[in-house]
C-alpha cells in the first residue's frame, strides 16, 4: 500500500516504470479524444466540481486511462471525499501512475499522470482516509468505467 512517503519519494527520486509507454502526436491525441478530454488530459486542465459524470458513479468495475485504456483505479477503493471529484485511495497497480511536484497557483500540489501516456489525472493530497490517508482527486473527463459483468 502507497502512503504519502511513498508518493513524496517517487515526485523526489523518479517514478516507478510502467508496464508499456504510449506515445502520439498531440494532433493524433487532438482527433481521438473530445475537446474537454484532450483539455483536461494534455493541457492539464480541471474539470468543473459535481460536473463529472463519474462522480457519483459507484458501480462496480475499473477506471482506466481515457488516452491509452490503462487500468488506473477499480471501484474498491474509490470513495466518496464530498469535493465533486471521484476520489481514490490508491492505484490499481504501483506502477500505473505517474508524479511530479506541481508550484503552479501559488500552491504545492503533487500532479498524478497515466504513467503510460502522461495524460494529466488529477492531483493527489495527504487527507485521504485510513489506513493509506491518500486521496487522489481525479478528473472524470481523464478515465472511462469498465462496468463489471453481472452474471446472474
Ligand atoms: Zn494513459
């Protein structure tokens, strides 16, 4: 389990290294994604709060990278932190993102990024809920939900 040490250490000292990179032109990310998508992801944008339509989603299944289809995070450790964002406590995988100190605003944020494609996510704060106490704090716009089959 990552906690905020973890986090720290990896924006300081490197990144962990992903599985598979995907790299494209950002005209060829400008004609897959949709203008809100490619704002957010690879202009570094910020949905508006409660606009998501992931927000409220509680479904059982997985959030993956809206550019590259990376698994990110699965409804298991999603929660509900009341900011207007979907929020999370940890990565489905160590690996699976990316961080690096952000100074833009006038604040010290931690940026989180696909570590595949470095599409931007969100950022990540110390406030989250035990045992981790991470909150990642990420853009709808960035992830799409594989719903889980329902076998009946
Ligand atoms: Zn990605």
């Amino acid at each position: 389990m990552l906690t905020w040490k973890d986090i720290i250490n990896f924006s300081v000292n490197g990144n962990p290294k992903p599985d598979r990179r995907v790299e494209k032109p950002e005209a060829e990310w400008k004609a897959q994604l949709t203008p809100e998508q490619f704002r957010i992801t690879r202009e570094k944008g910020t949905e508006r709060p409660h606009s998501g339509a992931l927000c409220t989603a509680y479904e059982a299944g997985q959030y993956n990278c809206v550019c590259c289809d990376t698994p990110l995070f699965d409804s298991t450790i999603k929660f509900n932190s009341g900011t207007g964002w979907p929020s999370f406590t940890q990565p489905i995988k160590e690996n699976a993102i990316k961080y690096e100190k952000d100074s833009s605003f006038g604040m010290v944020r931690v940026e989180v990024m696909c570590n595949t494609c470095d599409a931007h996510l969100g950022h990540v704060f110390p406030d989250g809920p035990e045992p981790s106490g991470l909150r990642y704090c990420i853009n709808s716009e960035s992830m799409t939900l594989k719903k889980e089959k329902v076998n009946d």
